[in-house]
C-alpha cells in the first residue's frame, strides 16, 4: 500500500490498482421502516442492491437517519419486498414498473406489532408520535419551523416525518389545540423555510394536483422499531389499499387488497419468514365498510401493540389493553373512506382522515355509534380538519414510540423539541443541536481558482469544476487525537455512481500540478488509504485512519505531532478539460496525541 511518486503519472496508476479487502466502508443501518404511494417517482428505480423498488416494499434509509441531514441521499433499500423470501406475501410481478403506473401491492400501513403502549391517565410527550402527511396537507397556523404550513407550499411535506410538539394530556382527546414539528426529511435538501432534516432518501417536491404521477414521493406505511428492552418485533403487520377513486387526485385507488383476497379496511398478518397473508383484524370490527359496504374504507395508517397470544384479541374501550387479553390497535382511515364525517363511538363526532381511531366502543359499555372511536382528535397534532372549517388532512402513515429518537446533547428532550421549545441553539437549521456538532477539523488548501485551473474551470472552495457542474469540496471532522483515531474524510460534490481515492502525503505541492481536470495539491511522496464509491456525489472515509495507517512502513504511519495532507481522486468521465478525471481540494491535518 506504499507509494512514493516522484512523477505524476504514477498516480495515475495507482489509481487504478483495485480496492483492498480492508478498504470496504461500513454501511449505516436505520431503524425507521417505511413504504411508498403507488404514483412517486423512486417506485421503479433500484434500490442499492440493484431490486427494483415498489409501492408494496417495506423500505428503510440507506443511510444517515441518526446523523445531520444528507445533502445528496441515497435511494432507500428494501428491508422487507412485497413478495419472496422474508417477505409479505404478495404478488410476484409488480417489480419494475415505474410511478403512477398503479400495480397491486400497494401497503398503505404497516408495524411489526411493538409499538408504544398508551397507558391511562399518562400524558403523551412531545415526540412520542410519529406521523406523515399527504401531499394535500396544510396543517394548522404554528409560528414554528419547519411543519405542514412551512414545506406544504414547496412540495416538501409529504415525504417528511413529524412529531407532535407540545406534551398532550392523556388520551382519550377531543379536538384541542396542538402542534407538530418536522423530525425528518425526505431529500435532506433545505426546504422554502431555509431548514433541512435527516434524510430517509426519497424524492421531492411533489405537486398538490390532480393526476397519476407524482415526480415526488409520498411516505406512506411508518413503523420505528424501537430497543428491544421495550417489546420484541412480532411480525408484520400491514393494510393493502381500496378501490375507490380519490377525490382529490381524482384516480381510482390500486384495489391491491381486492386483488388478494380482502378489503382496504383489514389488517393482516404476514409472520416473519413471507408465507401468504392471513386477515388479523377484519374491517367490520374496526366499525369500518358500515357506511358504504365492503372495501368503501381504506385503513391509512397502523399503530399496534400486540400481546403475544395467537389472533387478534379486540380493545372494547381505551386502554382495556393494559390487561394481557388485548391487544392495542390504533388507526386512520383514507381521504375519500364512508366513514369520514360520520359520528365516533366515543365522542359522537365527525370522523376525519387524521384523526387516530380505535375499534367501536360498544353500546353497553357507552358507545354512541357503530362506527370506529377517536383515541386522539388529528387538531391535537398540529393538523387542519373540516370541524373547525380547515383542510381535512390525511394522516398516511403512523407510529407511537417509548424511547427518544434523537437526543444527541443527552438532555432528555427530543432534539427538534428542544430546539423549538427550549431555545437550544441550531443555527445551521438542520434540526440538530449545535453542541452536537463538532468544529471542522483541519485547514483546506489547494482551491482551484482561475489562475491556477486548467482549462478555465475554476471553483471556490473546491477542486476545480466537473462535468456535473460543481467541484470536490474535502473537509474533515471529528479530531485530531491519535488515540481517539475518529477523524472523518468527507468529499462532497463528486460526479455520482463512480468511484473515487483518497490518498495523504506529508509534503503539500506549491504551486500544485494539472492532473486531469483538476489539481494535484500532494506529494511527490504519496501513501494511498482508501478506493470507495462516490455514491450519490458525496462519500466518507473514516473514523480508523490511524489505525490503518499502522500498518505501513513508519514513513507512512500517522502520529503525535505530525502533519498529513489529505485529497481525494475521482472519475469525471465526461470533464470540461476533456479528461477523465478530476480532485478535491486538500486538507491539511496536524495530529495531536
């Protein structure tokens, strides 16, 4: 792995050598599940596995759900396919078609059965529901960044996830008022209010508009699976979609329930290891498909608590679950559903897409209606409905949980909570904590300004310009300590789908030299740490450099009081200087034990 190039087209050799066993880079796992609508533009496209992804997939982030906001994310990867081994027991042949071309395995809910159990007379904690909304969204006035009211207008709220704000009292709750704040994002791309999330990897903006496709995407099943201390994973647990059109998009829904066997309103159970599916809790005893027969109701969105006795055993009334005889199961019904605006079994008021319903209640024990019973009214949530003359938003995927999600300054608030309500300062709107963040390790040099680019392709902070239309920007973070061994290498603005190299040297080159479309800012002594993929542009190396670098010769190892200049080689097939590859800029980094 040692190279020491007096000559620049040595480089160019190295550069091609293949990538070394103990080069692979460590792949960030999530613990958020989610689905897609039918009409967004990821369905169709291959996951990083190469599978194409549909609209019955149960997906998770590829990358980044627990760091800062990506800026180029990576498309998600199938946790659990609609069909096949592991899977949920659906048709075979949906794999491949693009958006808004309907097939028939449209998930429309989904948990593996361990979620949050609501207990009485316990208030709800800010964060502790989980919620997506579709892209006809508002939400209600809040005066707090980002929610509905802030990325509805640019297309931006229906891939994102929310949380309720405030503490709320115990549920049951009529309507009252309440408030949500943005907890993630679906591009990770800043928004119209200048804020940006963790990205789970899906496309936006998507157009409130009539019609099949969307170019973005819609979240739309939702389940956390939380430590295992809480509750173990029982199975999946989903709802397939109704026929009915929707009148608002005004298209007939995909009818992928009907096609298998049930009704939108039925929840199902696919145990783990993808035989076919079995009905789990039938749409009649939800106190759906009442009003306007069967399939006339959609379940939307799946909140489940299961107590580990075989079957579904129902809830009667709000919190009779807490005994081991029942299992907690909460849900929202679909825009366009027969039950909307009848009375609730509780309450006797009308029914709304985001509202979180249970079971009927029923008359013996004070039910007022056949219908499904309000556990928690959607204004308790931020959300805008007809009851007080609003936009009936449609809550599309759901979830509760026990443990906070993201409290990286250990102040036991969840971070966007914080943020909002408690004045910890965020300063770049990226929803974490500025104390979580650490300082930029190492100073950038080598920027390919115009009196040193080589075909007029000059960029400031960066390498010199590529064929995308930016340059390689490399900065570094974590620290300089030897022992704690956690400095990052972060390359940024890269040509996608490539690969690229990162290499060090100990001597930065004044005044640097052409290679490729770029610069060489290092050398003539170079040792070569890692070949990787650019991904979507952006790509890491690192935490373990140190340790890497133990292993050369000591002319090329890392230590104490050292200074080692870092850059990053990558392919730009197609560059402005007619080459065929380009370079970030350098970044010179002094150790310290």
């Amino acid at each position: 792995m040692q190279s020491h190039l007096p000559r620049v087209r040595t480089l160019v050799a190295l550069l091609a050598l293949p990538l070394l066993a103990n080069e692979a880079s460590a792949q960030v796992t999530s613990r958020f599940l989610f689905s897609i609508d039918w009409q967004g533009g990821t369905v169709g496209l291959p996951d990083p596995t190469g599978v194409p992804i549909t609209e019955g997939d149960i997906l998770r982030p590829t990358t980044g759900t627990g760091m800062p906001a990506l800026l180029a994310p990576a498309t998600p990867t199938i946790a659990v396919p609609h069909s096949g081994a592991g899977g949920l027991g659906l048709v075979p042949f949906c794999a491949g078609h693009p958006g808004g071309t309907p097939c028939v395995v449209e998930v429309d809910a989904y948990s593996q059965g361990a979620d949050h159990r609501f207990q009485p007379n316990v208030p709800i904690r800010p964060g502790q529901l989980v919620f997506s909304v579709d892209e006809y969204g508002t939400g209600m006035p809040s005066g707090i960044i980002p929610t509905l009211g802030t990325e509805a207008p640019g297309g931006d709220g229906a891939a994102d996830t929310f949380v309720n704000l405030g503490a709320l009292p115990p549920a049951p709750l009529a309507p009252g008022a309440g408030r949500h704040i943005g907890l993630q994002d679906g591009d990770g791309l800043p928004s119209g209010s200048g804020s940006t999330r963790p990205s789970v990897g899906l496309r936006e903006p998507i157009v409130a508009a009539p019609g099949a496709f969307n170019i973005g995407d819609n979240l739309d099943a939702l389940d956390i699976v939380q430590p295992t201390t809480v509750a173990a994973p029982v199975g999946n647990f989903f709802s397939l979609d109704s026929g009915f059109p929707d009148p608002l998009d005004l298209v007939p829904n995909t009818s992928s329930a009907a096609i298998h066997g049930f009704v939108g309103g039925d929840v199902l159970l696919t145990p783990f290891g993808g035989v076919a599916p079995l009905v789990y809790a039938p749409a009649a005893m939800l106190g759906l498909d009442i009003a306007g027969g069967p399939d006339s109701d959609d379940l939307d969105a799946l909140i489940l608590r299961e107590n580990n006795v075989p079957g579904w055993q129902r809830s009667f009334q709000p919190f009779d679950w807490m005994t081991p005889n029942t299992d907690m199961l909460i849900f929202s019904v679909r825009r366009g559903s027969a039950v909307i605006g009848m009375p609730d079994s509780l309450f006797g008021i009308p029914i709304m897409p985001g509202d979180l319903l249970l079971p009927p209640i029923p008359t013996a024990l004070g039910g007022v209606s056949p219908f499904p019973a309000i556990f928690i009214a959607a204004e308790n949530l931020g959300l805008s409905t007809a009851r007080v003359g609003g936009n009936n938003d449609d809550v599309c995927a759901l979830d509760a949980v026990s443990h906070l999600m993201y409290d990286c300054d250990g102040d036991g608030v969840e971070d966007v909570v914080a943020i909002a309500l408690l004045g910890v300062a965020d300063t770049n709107m990226d929803g974490v904590p500025d104390v979580c963040q650490a300082l930029p390790v190492g100073t950038p040099f080598c920027h390919c300004t115009a009196a040193v680019a080589p075909c007029g392709n000059a960029f400031f902070p960066g390498g010199c310009l590529n064929s995308v239309g930016t340059g390689a920007v490399m900065s570094g973070s974590g620290s300089t300590s030897v022992a704690l061994d956690n400095l990052v290498l972060t390359t940024s603005g890269m040509v996608p789908s490539t690969f690229c190299l990162t290499f060090m040297s100990p001597t930065p080159l004044a005044p640097p030299l052409p290679l490729g479309n770029g610069l060489l800012c290092v050398g003539p002594s170079i040792w070569r740490l890692a070949l990787y993929p650019t991904g979507s542009g952006t790509a890491s190396f690192g935490p373990g450099i140190v340790a890497l670098t133990s292993g050369f010769p000591p002319a090329g190892q890392i230590t104490a009081l050292s200074t080692w200049n870092f850059q990053t080689w990558y392919r730009d097939p197609f560059g402005p200087c007619g080459q065929h590859s380009n370079l970030s800029n350098a970044l010179s980094v002094t150790f310290t034990p």
